[in-house]
C-alpha cells in the first residue's frame, strides 16, 4: 500500500522505517548461497510478520517457512506457504488450533523433545483425523530447549513413536551459540559442529530403520558461515532480512547493511547532561541490550541523521518507556551533532525482531521512488 505521503519527515513518530534496496540486497545475498551450495532453505518469519516479506520470500526461496507462533501460520497461509515448520515445542493446548489451519494447501510441521508429548500428538491426530507431523528438535548447546544429540534412548523412543504413527518427519537443530561468536573461524567451526551434531541424531535414527526426510539446520550466523554439509538437506534464518546490531557484532554484516530503523523526533536537547532526547523510548526501540556482551556496546541502538548516514560514536545509551537519551558513547571525543527539537533522526537496533515486535507498520524507504509504502506487520501468539 502507498502511503499518502512523498517525504519520511511527514511521518508520525516513532516508528519503523525499511530502507528497501537494503532489504534487498540482503535477500539476495542469502539466494546466492543457496545457489552456490544447492540446499533448500526455510526462511523464518517471525522476524518480519508480514505478508509483502513473506511473498517476496516465496519468490525467491519457494513455498516452505518457518514460524514462531500459531498467529503466523493463521495470517500468513494465505500467502503461497504450504509447508510451515513450527519452530517452538509444541504443547497440547496449540494443536487445535494448529489442526484448524491444516488442508491441501497447508501442512505444518511441529517440534517435540519429549516422549510424553510425541504421545499427545500421536493420540490427538488418532481422535480427530488430523495429520500434523513432527521432527525432533536438538539441544547441542545447552541453552534452551530440545534433546541432546547424543540421549540415543530418547531419540529411537520419540522417533519410533512418530514413525509408527506415520507423523515422524525429521529432526531440527537451531545454533543459538552461534550469536556469542565474533569472527569467521568460530563460525565455521560453529557451523560444522552444528551439522555434524545434527547427523549424530540422523545416524541414530537410521540404525533403527527411521529415514529422516527432513534434516534441518540454522541460523543467520551460521547460514552466512562459509561450511556446508551436504547431509544437510536444509537451511533455516530469519533475521538476515533485516540485520541489526547484534549480527553485525557477530561480524555476518556491516552495520551499512541493516535494513530496519526507527524513525525518531528530537523532543529536547540537554545542555545539562550533553544529551539528545528523542520520542522513542523502550516501548519503540526495545529494551533489548544484546551488543552490551560484544567488542562493540551500542547501548540501545546506533543513531544516524534523518537521511540514515550513521553518526558515528553516537547511540541510545539509556531509555524510558517513551524517552531515548542520544548521549556520545563514553571514551569517545566525537561531539553530539548540532540538532534541535522537531529534526528527525534514525535508530538501527540492537534486535530486528524485539524492535519491529513494537510496531504495527512499515514505511518503505524506495531509494528508486519517491513514493513510501505502508507495509502492515502482526503481533500476538
């Protein structure tokens, strides 16, 4: 949709802009990828939640996705996806609604790490006819949830459930390690040792006669990592069409690449405490602080001019619910830029998904066009 305006600075405040040609560029380094290595990929889309991305993401990747939320396969079905891959647990409560969403045009795979919820699902799709199918998702790091790749007793119990009942599928792992790394070779490594784990579980499996159909790894680090296994016969990330400030910490992009702002208004200038006090506060930015554990802090976001030139040394370094405090980064001698209530700045995020989870909306940014489009997103569970 078009908004009915020409320049960023009619916009109401705070709220999310997209620098298109960026977004693009993003994708299409990721296509290039899976060009190069001929893996299928599962784009997951619960970093955008919005139809546009999600057919641009059709267009390049086919009709698999995955998601983090039962709303995302309700909005977004309807949009060419006719494999969904849910990417959290399942629990007993979800698969009602999951089975509503189910017909020729749309299967949905769930994950499950315990054989008491193998059973559940087993039992459910026995008393209602449904058929929702399952991998067993890994835990190789140890930092949520999943089974661990080597428990080979719990992997035959829940694989053999599955299969018996026709609704085992494969297995799934995720590198959630991979965003404390910080340079090519720990990504590699991470990237490898990723795959070889995640065959651990394929190989035990397939001692006992259960085929794996789908074996499924990812994330935007080790996507993006120079490795690749052709076991694997697919890949997953998601925040890779954005990029923030965490991933490019991680060293996967230049800060240059991020895609996703918040437009933000200058509402007072602080001579007192030599500070900028903008309109976005936790509540438009997030309160995420995951660069405070890398080389790099940009408290709660890296500040550019309205335009989206990066103002180097310049960040968010602290928030309330509706206020930002824009404040030179301590140790540096560069200088706040001369700016005055009403003027316009940028936010790049620390985390894509926390800071468009705020919004309702994207403004498209067309470097090619004059014109903005609104491109609506979605919240809830």
């Amino acid at each position: 949709m078009k908004a009915d305006l020409e320049n960023l600075n009619e916009l109401f405040t705070p709220c999310l802009i997209i620098d298109k040609s960026k977004l693009s560029n993003n994708i299409e380094r990721l296509c290039c990828i899976i060009n190069k290595t001929k893996t299928k990929f599962r784009p997951h889309l619960k970093t955008a939640k919005c139809k546009e991305i999600t057919k641009i993401f059709i267009r390049n990747f086919g009709s698999r996705a995955m998601v983090s939320t039962v709303e995302e396969i309700e909005q977004l079905k309807d949009c060419g996806i006719d494999d969904f891959l849910y990417s959290v647990a399942i629990v007993p409560s979800k698969l009602k609604r999951i089975a509503s969403c189910l017909s020729d045009n749309c299967k949905v795979t769930v994950s499950v790490d315990h054989i008491s919820m193998a059973r559940e699902l087993v039992n459910f799709c026995k008393t209602t006819g449904s058929k929702i199918s399952a991998v067993i998702e890994l835990d190789f790091d140890g930092h949520r949830s999943g089974v661990r790749p080597n428990a080979k007793q719990q992997i035959i119990e829940i694989g053999k459930c599955l299969s018996d009942a026709g609704l085992f599928r494969g297995i799934m792992s995720h590198a959630g390690a991979s965003y404390s790394l910080s340079n090519d070779e720990d990504l590699i490594k991470c990237a490898k040792d990723e795959a070889e784990q995640t065959l651990q579980a394929v190989n035990i499996l397939k001692y006992v006669s259960i085929d794996c159909e789908l074996v499924t790894i990812g994330s935007t680090p080790t996507a993006l990592a120079d490795y690749h296994n052709n076991e694997i016969n697919e890949l997953r990330a998601g925040v890779f069409v954005f990029f923030d400030l965490v991933q490019a910490g991680v060293g996967v992009c230049e800060i240059e690449d991020i895609a996703l702002s918040v437009l933000t208004s200058v509402i007072s200038v602080n001579k007192e405490i030599d500070a900028i006090i903008v309109d976005a506060g936790w509540m438009a930015l997030s309160s995420d602080r995951g660069t405070s554990s890398q080389k790099i802090d940009f408290g709660y976001g890296q500040v550019c001019y309205e335009d989206g030139k990066i103002i180097e040394d310049v960040i968010v370094s602290d928030v309330q619910q509706e206020h930002g405090i824009i404040q030179v980064r301590k140790g540096s001698k560069a200088k706040l830029p001369e700016i005055k209530p009403g003027e316009m700045l940028r936010i790049l995020p620390n985390h894509a998904c926390a800071t468009a989870a705020a919004h309702d909306r994207y403004y498209v940014d067309n470097d090619k066009s004059s014109e903005i489009e609104v491109w609506h997103r979605f919240n809830g569970w």
